[in-house]
C-alpha cells in the first residue's frame, strides 16, 4: 500500500493513524474530519466539560510528527471501490478506514433541542445550564442521566422524561435502573412517559401534556453515522459489518469504533460498542489488518458513567447471561452480575466498587466459573469466587 485514508477524526480514526505508523506503513496517510476541531476525547464532555472543570478535551498527539495530512471540516459524502468522495472532491487510496462514529438520534418538533455529541455541543449546552433555568432531558441513560446531574449541580429546575419503567432501562434493565432511582433527588423524573414533539418554549408528551423548558436536552441513542455509505458494495446492519480481524466486505477496507459491528468469537455475537474502550483498543487490530498482518479484535467490552456522585463502571456483555445476581444493597456500594447456565460470568456492573470491575473483566476474559454463594457477599472478592 502506498496511501490510506481514514474516513473520522476522533479518537478511533486518530488511534488508526497512529497504529498504522506503530506497525511500520511508511506510506502517505490523509486523516478526514467532518468537524474543524483537531482530534479529542468525547467522554469527557458530559463529565468535566459540560461541568465547566476543562474547557476541551483535545488529545496530546502530534499530527505533523505522524506525517498525516490532516483534513479538518472535510465530509464523505460516498465510496466506490479505490475512491472516497467528499465535500473537497475525490480521495484515492489502497486502504481505508472507516471510522465515521455515531450520530445523535433527535426527536419530532420544530422546537431547539440540544444533543451532546460534539465538544461545540457541550459548549453551548454548559452556557445554558444557568441557575433556575427549566431543563428538561429526554431519555434517562447514560448520557441524561449524565446530563441532568449537571444540570442540578448548575441550579437548574430539571425534569427528566424517560419511556422505560426506570432508568437505565434500555442500556442494563430497569431492575437495575430501579436501584438508581433515588439518585434524581430533586429531580422531577418522569417514568413510562412518551414524548410526542419538542415545540417552542418545551415539550409535547404523547399524551398532550405540554412541559414548559428553557432548554431542551435529548439524549435518546445514537446511530451509527454510515448514510454515506448507502450506495457502496458494503454490507450494512446496524454499522459496518466487519469480521473478527474488523475487516468489511470490501477488498482494503476496516472499520473500528462506534460504527463498527464486529464479530465476537468470546461471545459468539455481533457487538457494536458505543464506547471510548472500543475506540482506543480496536484500531491496532484494523491497521494490522490492512498491513497484512494477523490481529483479532475479541475484547470484554468495558465503560464507565459518572452519575449523581455514582462511578459506574461495566465490563463484558449482559446479553449472554441467563441470570443476575447481586453484590451489596442499593443504599450503599454495589454490583451486578450476569451469569450464563454453567455460571460463568457474563457482565459486571460496578457501582462505586473499581474492584469488582477490574477482577470482573478479567474473569469473564478467562471464561471463568464462579461460586454464587459467595459471589453475593460483598465481603468476598470475586476473585476469590472462583471455582
């Protein structure tokens, strides 16, 4: 190969650029953005920037000392086989990475609602969370739940509005969301609550109720950003399907990140992670992969959310368990843990216990059995649960 485009300047399309000149490619590598900032970490902007702690979260990396030509406010627009077109015309290359994220999913309506997404989308959102404004958030996942914590700390009269039993509901189950329903002190948090449009001056429940706010928040998912790729010769669902080596159906092409649906040989699955975790980790396997060289991508998925004082943290992938059981009592420091049939553990979900999440992730990386009398103790380290 002679040039590699990488199609996504954040953390998984820099890490990309890096790996490629880690495993020795010499040759000349354009890095596309669509946005004109430089590369920088987005989980701190619902943390420490929407917070007004830092101001940006731009990575320590040094583009020109990488030889990259670094394209800032450039978009893929479409691919052909060899040929990236964008918003400046067209690209050649011998191998690509795809590397185009997430998008936020926005609501019906004519009114403003804000996402958090961008390091501009926290900025804007910060210089609105100002005492006594009406905030409403729409959605009480990870990032509403992140985002009306700081909405509370700023002085804001908060309401969030979620379709699920409790939080959390979609991400892990409102078993668990149910345990942390009595963080939204002071919150006016309405659950089973569907919400019809975002119409000037607030929001328009299903059922006709109007909810007045000064600013409106979604955080309702993401899809992967692959409209792009809409009339490629590429196989699509749910992302950029990829193999275990997270390369696509196309000759000379990966993808790594959010918009990659890679397969699991540990958990005999598709899995697509949202996740900083993934973005770091998976592009050495990807540029390997384009080298020619032999890498498999086969993690135990990992994150973490900072909520109402909470650290939260979770390793592995719940879906291939068949039971949970837990670790401590809702009032207090607790985990949760998925099982599969033989009891081995699936997924972990640490709340203020960082240790059960780093033995955890080792365990399930280990397909390791496990004692569930002791498991529920809280007093027992799952390391020494197992069988």
């Amino acid at each position: 190969m002679k040039r590699v485009v990488v199609v996504g300047a954040g953390l998984a399309g820099l890490r990309s650029v890096e790996a490629l000149r880690a495993r020795g490619f010499g040759g000349g590598i354009t890095l596309v953005g669509q946005e004109r900032h430089r590369p920088y970490d987005r989980p701190p902007l619902s943390k420490a920037v929407l917070l007004g702690d830092v101001d940006s979260s731009f990575v320590d990396s040094d583009l020109a000392e990488l030889e990259v030509d670094f394209r800032p406010g450039v978009t893929a627009t479409s691919l052909r086989p060899g040929v990236v077109v964008t918003s400046e015309g067209e690209l050649g290359y011998d191998g690509l990475v795809i590397a185009t994220g997430a998008d936020p999913v926005r609501l019906p309506g004519d009114g403003p609602q804000h996402v958090l997404r961008t390091l501009d989308d926290a900025l804007e959102l910060r210089a609105l969370l100002t005492p006594d404004a009406r905030v409403v958030v729409i959605g009480a996942g990870w990032i509403g739940a992140e985002v009306a914590g700081a909405a509370r700390r700023a002085g804001c009269a908060v309401t969030v509005i979620e379709a699920g039993a409790a939080p959390l509901a979609q991400a892990v189950g409102a078993e668990i969301g149910a345990r942390t329903q009595g963080w939204y002190d002071g919150i006016d948090l309405r659950l089973g609550t569907l919400v019809g449009s975002v119409d000037e001056g607030g929001v328009r429940l299903a059922g006709g109720e109007f909810v007045p706010a000064d600013v409106v928040v979604t955080g309702v998912g993401v899809r992967p950003a692959v409209e792009w790729l809409a009339d490629a010769d590429l196989d699509l669902h749910n992302g950029v399907v990829t193999d275990e080596h997270l390369r696509t159906s196309m000759p000379g092409v990966v993808a790594v990140g959010d918009c990659a649906a890679w397969w699991s040989r540990r958990f005999g699955a598709r899995l697509r992670v949202e996740h900083w975790d993934t973005a770091l980790s998976a592009p050495d396997v990807a540029a390997a992969t384009l080298l020619g060289q032999e890498a498999v991508y086969d993690p135990v998925p990992y994150f973490w959310s900072e909520q109402f004082g909470h650290m939260l943290q979770y390793a592995g992938h719940h879906q291939a368990g068949s039971r949970l059981l837990y670790r401590g009592e809702p009032g207090g420091k607790w985990s949760a843990c998925w099982l599969t049939a033989d009891d081995a553990l699936a997924a972990v979900l640490a709340v203020d216990r960082p240790r059960d999440l780093v033995q955890g992730r080792r365990i399930i990386g280990d397909g390791q059995r496990l004692d569930t009398e002791r498991l529920v103790d809280p007093g027992v380290s799952l390391r020494d649960c197992v069988v």
